[in-house]
C-alpha cells in the first residue's frame, strides 16, 4: 500500500497543478467596462483632426474610413456603437457629409472600419468652410473610451496658412517654408502632393525636419526651374514667393 501510495501522490499532485494552471488561463484579463475608441493610429493620424481642402483638388467627395477599436471581448452578437455629429457652422448630413445611420460593431469582431464621406458642396465657396465634430458615445452595449472624438474641416479654396501648424509650438513650418500664401501653398502641393502636413508632426510639435528639411530643397530647386522659364512667380497679395535659405 505504500508503495502504491509512493507512486500515486506525485501524479495526483502533478494533476491539481495541472488543472489549477487551466483555471488560470480562464480568468479574463480584462475585467473593466467595454469601450470603444478612433484607433488614430490606423487611420494615419497623430491627433483627432483632419482638413480637406478641396481648392488643391477637383475630386467631388472624400472618403474618410472611421477606424473603431474595442476595448474588451468580441461577443457571439451585435452591438451598437454610440456616435453623433454636430457642427457649430451649420455643416449638414446629406449636404457636407454622409454617414451610416447606425454603426454596428458586428459579432465575433472587436474592430470596425465605418465609411465617412466628406462631400464638396456647392455651399462652401460661397459661405466658406464648414466643421464638424464627430463623437462616439455611450450607447446600451458599449461605453465611449478616452479617443472618442474627431474634428473635421472642409473648404474650397487654397488657405492663406499652412494646414497642420496649428497645435505646434516649436519649430513652425514657416521655419522651413516660409510665411504662407496662397499662391505658394498651391505650388507647394504641386510639387509635393501634400497639404495637410498634421502627420508630418510628433506629439504635437514638429519634431522630424527630416521630412521638412529635404522638401524645402526640392521646393527652392523647383521654384528656381520654374522661374527660369516664366519668371519670379507672384503672390497677388503676398508678393514674390521664395523660400528660406
């Protein structure tokens, strides 16, 4: 009996680590209240703003893919994500954006992509750009987290200040390119194919002139061959455009 004893109570013990490590494994580790944020990150953004303007362009709308992220379990259901939009310009559904009416985050999922088309209304050249705020919130399923909000502004004209400069507190992109104009932020996109230079920024200060450096280069070579063959090229208001040394 012994011996039999000698032999079984390892196993046994073995055994109770055993299931006492699967108990574990099925403790969740995530015990807070859902939520659900803008995942930023997937949408290309380094803070919840985004401009469109229409004047550098002659496209007629423009998609924006709302990337929600949960904060929790995916369910074997759906449920139904909270979210408004409000505009304090007189921005209006059907005429300056388009939208699902409800957003559902669908079973078994814990991510969504909702379309967002911002669309170029004949209003904007003649009462000037129009903002929106949209905002998740909480509905019966899900609790709105800490990145619940995102700002977006549409014009049809080329603006007379460089689009993303607005949160930075150091290092300005005049630094590089120079104090704006509409004709040189025009001739800037030209060359660049960029505008809203917001992702150009880190935490909220331009901290990577790596990209700013090399493109106020190619943008003093490239003002330099278009002057050669039209001459200096003007500013209506502004004047002579040029860019710093």
């Amino acid at each position: 009996m012994k011996s039999i004893i000698k032999y079984v109570l390892p196993v046994l013990t073995g055994l109770f680590f055993v299931l006492a490590a699967c108990e574990k494994e099925d403790i969740p580790y995530y015990s807070d209240v859902e939520r659900i944020n803008f995942d930023y990150t997937s949408m290309g953004l380094s803070k919840d703003t985004v401009n469109i303007a229409y004047g550098f362009v002659t496209d007629r709308y423009t998609n924006i893919d709302l990337e929600l992220l949960l904060t929790g379990y995916a369910k074997d259901y759906d449920r139904v994500i909270g979210l408004t939009i409000t505009s304090e310009d007189g921005a209006v559904a059907g005429t300056n954006y388009e939208i699902a009416d409800n957003v559902i985050m669908p079973k078994g999922e814990v991510s969504i992509s909702v379309p967002l088309k911002v669309l170029r209304s004949e209003d904007l050249m003649t009462t000037g750009a129009k903002s929106f705020l949209v905002k998740l919130v909480d509905s019966d399923d899900l609790v709105a987290g800490l990145r619940t909000t995102l700002f977006v502004t549409v014009s049809d004209d080329i603006p007379d200040k460089w689009i993303g400069d607005e949160g930075w507190f150091m290092n300005p992109i005049s630094q590089y390119f120079g104090e704006c104009s509409k004709t040189k932020y025009l001739f800037v996109y030209e060359q660049l194919g960029v505008w809203d230079f917001s992702s150009w920024s880190y935490w909220g200060m331009m901290g990577d002139a790596a990209k700013f450096t090399p493109a106020k280069r190619i943008l003093k070579e490239k003002l330099a061959e278009y002057e050669a063959e039209n001459g200096p090229l003007v500013d209506p208001k502004e004047g002579r455009v040029t860019f710093p040394d």
